[in-house]
C-alpha cells in the first residue's frame, strides 16, 4: 500500500516543470543589463542549486557564485566579490539567509527575494546587504516574487516564523492558539512591500533614524569633537590600525571600536566599570560617551598606570564577546555543546574512538577559555544552525501548540548523529578563530582614574 503512494508521488512529480526556477534565473541574468553585481536571496540552498543550473544552461552564461552555511561555497571568496570597491562584474550572487546579516555587499546595486521573506525582519536584513550609508550607488533596486498561489508564503509560516522570533530574542509565555493552524491564507506580495516600506519611511524619515545619535557626536552644536578635526581626520589617506585615547576620570570606564572584519560592520562597546554588564545599544553607548566626555577633557599618558588599566578592559572585552551574541545564537551554542556532548557518549559506547576525538576537539573549542585564541562566535553559530536547518524546517511544518524553540529539536538532533556527523566534519573541518581582541581594536577611549 504505501508504495502505490510513492509510485503516485513519483507520477506527479514527473509532471511537475521546471518553468518556475528556469524563470527565475532569467530574470537574474536579464537584471545584469542594468546591474554589474547582482545580489539573489533564498532560504534553501537547494533552490539555489537548481537556479543555477538553470543559470548555467543560458546562452549568455554568466558567473555565478553561491554562497551559504556549507564551507564548500566559499564564502570568503564571494564576500570579496561584493564587497565595496569590488571591480568585478557581470556577477550573480546565491545566498542563503547566512548572508542576511552582519555583512557588507554594497558593491551590488540590486537584490532580488526568490522566496517571500516570512518576516519583514529577514527582507530588512537582505536589502540591508546593499542599502547602506556608503553605497557607491545612487539608486538600488529590490525585487519581490509574485508567486502561484501553491507556492505563495501562507499566514501560518509567517505567524509561526515571527512568533518563534519574539520567543528568541525576548522571550514569551504565550502559547499558539490551535485555531491559527486552521485559518490559512496567502500573504501577498504588495502586503509585504508594503509592510517593508512602512518600516523603512518610519526608520528613514529624514526625522530620526538608526546613526542619528551616532552623527551627532560630531555634526552639530552639542557635537563632542570639533567640525574642522573631524574633516581633518576623514580625509587622512595613511592607515592606522588603531587609535587609543586616554582621558582622566573619577573611576576607570572603557569604550571600544572593533572591527567585524573588511566585510562586517564594527561593534560599539561601552564598560561603565570593571565588574559592569557591558553596553551593546548604538544610542545607549552613545549616551555613556556623553555622560563621560562632557566634562573638561584631560588627556593622560600611556604610562604604567594606564596600560594596567588598558590591558584590564582589554581582557573582559575578550572574555564576554560570546555574551554579546544575539540571544538566539547564544543558545544555538547551548544546544551546540549539549548535542555533542551525547554525540561523545554514543560514540563511546560503540568504542568509536575517532569519533570520540573528532567530537571532542570541536567540543573543547567551545569551551575556550582563552582570550588570546578564542572561536569566532558568530561564524560558529552560523554554522551550526545551518547544519540543523533541514531538522529546523521539518519540525516546523508539524501543528504545534507552543512556538518552536532549538531547545525542542534536541532530541531530534541527537537521534540524527549518523545523518548530521557528515556536515558536522565538513563545516568543521577547520574551526573558526578569530584574532586577538586588541588586534581588532579599530578605536578606544579609555578613562584613567
């Protein structure tokens, strides 16, 4: 009996064309008689295996480069490919949703969804790869699909999808009503530009918006440095790999200036004091450096003093970055080292050996301690939730009455170590490790008590 039902799956599937994805590498390659960089966005990496094939196929052949969780896509090739001052051209870019955030890729002028975004979050955060301050572009263009309606983004995966976002980054206690699995309806393409654009007039009036504060310390009347250093400084063409100012003050404090890499936007910090949480939020950084710089500025020596105090920061700067994660890949880091440690155990127990050590080399990496050769934290959550994806998704389709959490697929993942270990080797085959803290150190101010 069940095999009818997979000879009829197998039928129908015959039937299916391939007119969908073919269309949609087209439109790709036609978008490159405007556009030299082309930026495309999909959520599975499947399809963007099989557009470019369909890609590969067209008279004009084009090069393509796909880049997503999987080490073998080379991403650090095709970071470099679109990033700014990029002269290449003629260039198609795949991405998974790995690439939505966190980079720089503004040397393309144009991004196309493939797949409607379920939330407004993820489109923010792919047109966000080439809508930015420094765009070398005067305009950009964004593309939305206007899919069939079988194909078409339902209400209940945008519901689900937003609802298990809430619960990530700030936690709820609200379960989903089993009615919401009943009322399904398509969500529209010109709903979802439209919500998309509300969202960007209301960040980018001309009123308020993310970097006004930012601008404020050195544009206007209340600026904390004067119009003609500023000017002076922005136009040095010399590199300086780091700038360290020391300024008297009644109890040590620290900001710091570092750098997410050429491709990566830099990350504000700011330490009220030594045994303090550390400030993360652009305006509340903002905010402290005007609270400590407002009064008459003393500038300090680098004396003994002062590098004791310097190297103090410098040190708990090292030891709480993988706190200053999103929440949700802090707990993919969780789940990460949970899922591992049974991985050991199983392999233990068959008297698997070379599992035992794989397993436990990437293990201990997670546990670092050391501040001079430490993960990079972010590149190792990206990975690993791109490894547990296909898990992620299948768990997804299932009707629940509680949004999805990555702690709810742990058994899942554990009862999968024979599907997942290869992917697991692959992405981890090298691990990420990211250089010194005061090697990334772009700028710092230090208050010297």
């Amino acid at each position: 009996m069940i095999g009818k039902y997979y000879e009829g799956i197998f039928r129908l599937t015959k039937k299916l064309s391939n007119h969908r994805e073919a269309r949609k590498g087209s439109f790709l390659v036609d978008l490159l008689n405007k556009h030299k960089l082309v930026l495309a966005f999909d959520s599975r990496p499947i399809t963007l295996a099989e557009i470019n094939r369909h890609i590969s196929k067209h008279s004009l052949a084009p090069k393509t480069m796909i880049a997503t969780g999987d080490k073998s896509t080379n991403r650090g090739k095709f970071l470099e490919a679109f990033k700014p001052g990029s002269e290449l051209s003629n260039v198609i870019g795949l991405c998974s949703d790995s690439l939505s955030e966190g980079v720089n890729l503004q040397q393309a002028s144009s991004v196309v969804h493939l797949d409607m975004p379920s939330v407004v979050r993820i489109a923010e955060q792919r047109v966000g790869r080439i809508d930015r301050m420094d765009s070398p572009h005067k305009r950009i263009e964004a593309w939305w699909p206007k899919d069939a309606e079988e194909f078409a983004l339902s209400s209940d995966d945008r519901f689900i999808e937003r609802f298990e976002t809430v619960e990530n980054l700030l936690g709820s206690n609200l379960p989903l009503p089993d009615s919401m699995q009943s009322k399904v309806s398509v969500v529209s393409t010109k709903e979802m530009i439209r919500e998309f654009e509300k969202t960007e007039i209301s960040n980018w009036d001309g009123i308020s918006d993310a970097f006004e504060n930012v601008r404020k310390l050195v544009h206007g009347e209340n600026s904390l440095v004067a119009t003609d250093i500023y000017e002076a400084y922005r136009r040095v063409k010399v590199r300086v790999l780091s700038r360290v100012s020391l300024v008297r003050a009644e109890k040590p404090w620290a900001f710091f200036c570092l750098t997410a890499g050429m491709l990566g936007a830099p990350r504000w910090i700011f330490l009220p004091n030594y045994n303090a949480e550390p400030i993360t939020e652009l305006d509340a950084v903002v905010d402290k450096l005007r609270e400590a710089l407002t009064q008459v500025i003393e500038d300090m020596p680098l004396d003994e003093k002062a590098g004791t105090v310097l190297r103090t920061f410098i040190n708990l700067v090292a030891k709480m970055e993988r706190s200053l994660l999103s929440r949700k890949k802090q707990r993919a880091l969780k789940e990460m080292q949970l899922v591992l440690g049974s991985y050991i155990k199983t392999a233990a127990k068959a008297s698997n050996q070379d599992e035992v050590d794989h397993f436990d080399r990437i293990l201990k990496m997670l546990k670092m301690e050391n501040p001079d050769h430490q993960p990079d934290w972010d590149e190792v959550a990206a990975r690993w939730l791109d490894i547990i994806r296909p898990v992620w998704y299948e768990e997804l389709k299932q009707p629940r009455i509680k949004p999805l959490l990555l702690k709810d697929i742990r058994k899942k993942l554990i009862l999968a170590k024979d599907t997942l270990q290869p992917e697991i080797i692959e992405h981890f085959r090298s691990f990420p490790v990211q250089k010194q803290t005061d090697k990334r150190i772009l700028a710092c101010i230090i208050g010297v008590a």
